[in-house]
C-alpha cells in the first residue's frame, strides 16, 4: 500500500497511519484546511502538492460522506395527539 504523506501541524501523516476511514468529520475537516492553507501559498515541491491535493481531495470525500450520513440521522421531534414527545424520520417536508 503506497502511503502519502502531507503536513499536519508540525509533523508528518500519511495514510498508513492516519486512515481517513476512521477519522472524525472535524479531525478530517482540519486536516483538509492544512492541506488547502499549504497549497494556496504555492510552497512546496510539485511531488509534495500532488500528494496533499489527493489526499485532500480523499478528506473531501470522506466529510462529505460523514455529512450525508448525519443528515440522514437528522429527525425531528414531533408532539403526538395525546401530548406525548417522541421523534420521527425528518422527510424534508
């Protein structure tokens, strides 16, 4: 498994030992905005940015999907006719 290493914070990741399958949405989403602020300033060696752009583009991904996934989680809380509180499925209605 080839592994691709990017900045975070003062040391080194990489895939290996940071797989993006298992990370929070706020801990992908922070190594995501490294990544962004690290190719903006148009620093870094082009083997170097073509790692962190795919990574940054798999972090993308994987927010992207833990959104989808907690949206779907979203319910709404409804009262019923004899007053008690409960939930259901929000339907987007």
């Amino acid at each position: 498994m080839h592994t691709i290493p990017v900045l975070n914070q003062g040391h080194m990741a990489n895939t290996k030992e940071d797989p993006i399958a298992s990370m929070s949405f706020e801990q992908a989403l922070k190594e995501l905005e490294i990544i962004v602020r690290k190719l903006e300033t148009g620093q870094g060696e082009l083997e170097s940015s073509i790692a962190d752009y795919t990574r940054g583009t798999a972090l993308k991904e994987h927010c992207q999907k833990k959104l989808a996934d907690a949206k779907m989680k979203v319910e709404k809380i409804i009262q019923t006719a004899d007053g008690k509180i409960t939930t259901a499925p929000l339907d987007g209605a």
